[in-house]
C-alpha cells in the first residue's frame, strides 16, 4: 500500500476523480501524513517497533530515539543478559545510591512516569553498551510512491476517513451539512474499537485460557 493507493480511495468519496482535482495530490499527502501523525497519539500501540537503542556512557537517565512516542519495554543488552523492570520506589528505599553506581552492564530499567520517551537503567551502562528497547515511533513523511509501513493495511479504512475529515473540514458545505463530523466521528471510533481488543490480545499470555499458562 502506497500513499497514491489510499488517495486513490480518498478521491472516491471526495468526488473528486477527474482532473483538473479539487485537491491536488500534493494536499492528500500532506493530509495522509497528518493523519498519520494523529493515529500515532491516538493509538501508539499500531506503530511499534524493537530497535537496538545506543545509551550514553555513565548515565542513569536514557532517552529514546527522536521518533519515539513512547516506551514499552526494554529487552536485554544487546548480544547480554535480560533487562528486568523493577519499581522506582522500591529501589529508591532499598538502594538510595543506585543511580551513582558504578557502570557495567544494566540488568533493571525504570519507567520514568511523567516522560513517555525516557527511562532509567541500573546500573548506569558503561560506555559501548546498547539496549534493545520496543517502543511506539512515528514513521517520516510519506512520499507519494513510498510503501506504508504503519498503520498496517487493516487500518487503512480509518486512514481514508481521517484524510477526507481534513479535506472536508475546509470545505465550509461540508462542515455546515454534517459530513466533515461524520468522517471524524467514524476516524475516531474505529481507532477505539481497535483499542478494545487489547485487554485480550495485548498480554503475554494473550487468549489464553489462564489454566494453561505455566
């Protein structure tokens, strides 16, 4: 799927599949792009990746790549040990020192709660060290021919119908008559009724019957 594929369909409800276009393809990206963008806070959950993230040398605190939205977990040292989390408070009463402790290979990671794109490694990692860390990031711009990585192609009905919300939502006809909210309304339930399935899938045992989880 390419931006040019979900233009294609945009223009279909738009009504506007003869040249010369009412919007031009240079605005349905632009609009594919800000939606994309809006999906992304909406549900990180659809724009996850696991990278190997590099730390800074001596340094409790570590942040995430530019394009992080927020972290999910941190795995293990890259080519080492597993990377457990552990709770701030607990280890502030158990062990006031640990952020000043020697560097070496982390074995815990912290979530910091009010900053979604850091956390806290213990110990601090010594210098070469990099962590494989699962995180939500925002793809770059779309370019008309390039391959849309995320959302994945299951959403792309939400996708058309949060670009023809913003092509409609400058079109004072269609916000008078209701369609630009019709679209809105449609982008943003979808999107939670997406979310719903979560409680379900979204755990390591999954669907699983909890009686055969061992």
């Amino acid at each position: 799927m390419t931006p040019t594929d979900v233009i294609a369909q945009v223009r279909v409800l738009v009504q506007d599949e003869r040249e010369p276009y009412r919007y031009s393809d240079t605005v349905l990206l632009r609009f594919l792009n800000q939606t994309v963008k809006r999906m992304a806070m909406l549900r990180p959950d659809l724009f996850l990746v696991v990278r190997e993230v590099q730390t800074v040398a001596g340094a409790a605190t570590q942040t995430l790549p530019q394009d992080a939205v927020r972290l999910v977990e941190v795995y293990n040292v890259s080519g080492g040990n597993v990377v457990t989390e552990v709770n701030k408070d607990t280890l502030d009463q158990t062990f006031p020192g640990w952020r000043s402790a020697t560097p070496g290979q982390p074995v815990n990671y912290i979530r910091h709660v009010r900053n979604p794109t850091m956390f806290f490694l213990y110990p601090a990692p010594e210098a070469g060290v990099s962590v494989v860390a699962e995180y939500a990031a925002v793809p770059a711009d779309y370019g008309l021919t390039d391959t849309i990585t995320a959302p994945s192609t299951a959403y792309t009905p939400s996708l058309v119908d949060g670009i023809v919300y913003l092509a409609q939502s400058i079109d004072d006809e269609h916000v008078n008559s209701g369609r630009a909210k019709l679209f809105a309304d449609t982008f943003a339930q979808s999107l939670d009724t997406g979310l719903r399935t979560q409680p379900v899938t979204d755990t390591d045992a999954g669907a699983l019957d909890p009686r055969q989880v061992v």
